[in-house]
C-alpha cells in the first residue's frame, strides 16, 4: 500500500500542477485580454475629460477585481480567505499598477506611442510580475 499511494499521491500533485499551470495560462490570457480592452476602452471614452493616470487607476481597480475572481476561483481553487487574499492580491497588483501607470503615462504622453502599442507593452511587464507575485505570495498556502 504504501508505495502504491506515494506514487499515486506524487503523480497526483504532478498531474494538479500540470493542470493548475494550464488554468493559469488560460486565465492569464482572458485577464490580459480583457484588462487590454478595458484600459484602451476607458481611455477612448474619458480622455477628453480626465487624465491618462487616473483612467490607469480606472482601468487597474476594474481589471485586479476581475483577475482576482478569475484566480481564486479558476487557477488556484482556494477556499475561504477572500479578505486577505483579496489584500495580497492588491498588493502584487499594486505594485504592478503603479509601474503600469507610470510607463502609460510616459508611453503616450512622451514617447508618443500609440494607446494600443503601449498598453501591449505594458501587459507583458505587468502579467510577469503578477504571475510570480501571485504564485510566491496571493495563493501561496
């Protein structure tokens, strides 16, 4: 029995972190998508009224409360602890934001790109920060 289970039990975690890395794809590829359209489309709709920083801050609180739910429930199936994982996640993505918002700011306004180049580049800096914050900090257990 008992080497039977311990391979079981280790093909087991194998194959659950196969599969965990495969959901994390995925779900990395619709947060991406969808913070992607969500920053471009917040900054088409409010940029004659408010600046490129504040539509970053819109468009990062609406795109981390997606990516959240998307994680938690999806990716890493982690019961209970809603609270102070939601604050993890803030905090990786914090982190990511504020970079993100920086390089917004001067992608557009100084380096003259295009909304659609520098969002692009944006999420490739921002999606490598949240993939190692989020495994080595958010779910960790």
């Amino acid at each position: 029995m008992g080497q039977k289970t311990l391979q079981t039990g280790f093909a087991g975690l194998l194959t659950e972190a196969r599969y965990r890395n495969l959901r994390y794809l995925l779900a990395a590829g619709w947060n991406t998508l969808f913070g992607y359209f969500a920053g471009v489309g917040l900054y088409l709709t409010l940029s004659k009224f408010i600046h490129i920083t504040i539509i970053g801050l819109i468009g990062n609180i609406v795109s981390i409360a997606m990516s959240f739910v998307v994680y938690k429930l999806f990716v890493f199936r982690t019961k209970g602890r809603w609270f102070i994982e939601y604050l993890k996640s803030n905090i990786v993505y914090g982190f990511g934001a504020l970079i993100g918002i920086v390089l917004l700011w001067l992608l557009v306004d100084y380096a003259r790109l295009s909304i659609w180049i520098a969002q692009f580049l944006i999420i490739a800096v921002t999606a490598l920060i949240s993939f190692f914050g989020h495994r080595g900090f958010t779910f960790k257990r």
